[in-house]
C-alpha cells in the first residue's frame, strides 16, 4: 500500500490508498524511527496519539535511501510552515501587493468622498486674477464657495519657459476643500490615482 507525505503549509498530508490525513504541524510532538522502518509521529493526546508510516510504504518523498532520511525530510516539513523565511525578493512581493492595495483604497477614498457630497466633478468657478495663475473649482450645483466640498485645481504658467505645472490642493482630487480658502491651500502634484 503506498503512503504519500505532502507538506501543506500548515499541516502534513498523509495519503494512504483513499484515506488522508491532515496533521497541523503545531500538534506534532516528536519523530522518530520505531524497529528501524518506521516512523512514529507523536502527536501527544487525542485518538490519533501516534501516527506510525511504514518506511518501505513511502512513495513520495521519493528516492530516500533509509528511514532516518524520512524522518529528517519530515522534520524539514515541520519547519517550513508555508512561507519559509523572510527573503529581500519576498518582501519586495509583499510591497507591490501593498501598493496596489494602498491604490485601490485611495480609489475608494476618492469615489466614496464623490457619493458623499453628490459630486460629479462640474466646474463651478474659475479664479484667473493672476495672469499666471488659475484656480478650477469642481463642485456640484448647491454647493458654496465656504463649504468643504470642492475639488480644487491649480494650474501655473511660467512666463520664463512657457512650462505649465497643474496641482491639486492637498495633491489629491478629494471634494474636502473650500473655495474661499483656494489661495491659502497646500497645491501638490497628484499624490494617488487619478479620478
């Protein structure tokens, strides 16, 4: 009867014929060998206290010459719970997956901040006071110049280069600022995801 011992991350599967077994790691107590071809799991309490394998049932880990390199290959199974250890590329994986899920939120932000205040992002007024300098305010239709609930934009021409720079107040396209206070505002280039 062939017996195969699969790592599972957190558990070992034991396939046996149709049966399997899932042990998690954390019960087993100690391995080791029994009449020298055989391996006892001691998993310490319960009606499974014992699981005893058969070296020469063994098919997969394949080609292990003795049972003493079963039960090592066993225990290199309870060390790996999964992950193995922390590596830079492992980390770097981690950081994108991150970022893209900081993305999706300022995303979300952005669209919950829009359903809030009703906005649709319409042009309510343009500031060109200064000849180099324009304010764009979106809002929607009730909305006033004294309320939190513009999306102001900043677009600066400058006369040496002809270079024109566009930010955003607070470098985001959030409705959560006031048109009064658009010359007094904190303009950045956008920070997150466009709308």
């Amino acid at each position: 009867m062939a017996t195969q011992i699969i790592d599972d991350g957190a558990s070992i599967r034991i396939i046996n014929a149709s049966s399997v077994l899932l042990i998690n790691k954390s019960h087993i107590k100690t391995i080791d060998t029994v009449k020298d071809n055989t391996i006892r799991l001691d998993i310490g309490s319960g009606a499974l206290k014992n699981v005893f394998i058969k070296f020469t049932e063994v098919t997969i880990p394949a080609a292990l010459p003795d049972v003493y390199a079963l039960r090592d290959a066993i225990n290199a199974m309870l060390k790996n719970n999964g992950g193995g250890l922390a590596t830079e590329q492992k980390q770097d994986i981690q950081i994108e997956l991150l970022s893209g899920i900081l993305s999706t939120l300022t995303e979300i932000k952005i669209a919950i901040s829009n359903l809030k205040c009703g906005c649709n992002g319409q042009i309510m007024r343009i500031d060109e006071s200064n000849p180099l300098v324009t304010y764009v305010g979106y809002a929607n239709m009730v909305s006033l110049p004294g309320d939190a609930v513009w999306q102001i934009q900043r677009t600066t021409r400058f006369a040496t280069n002809d270079i024109v720079v566009v930010e955003w107040a607070d470098g985001n396209q959030l409705f959560d600022n006031i048109w009064d206070q658009r010359l007094e505002l904190n303009y950045l280039e956008l920070v997150g995801p466009a709308r």
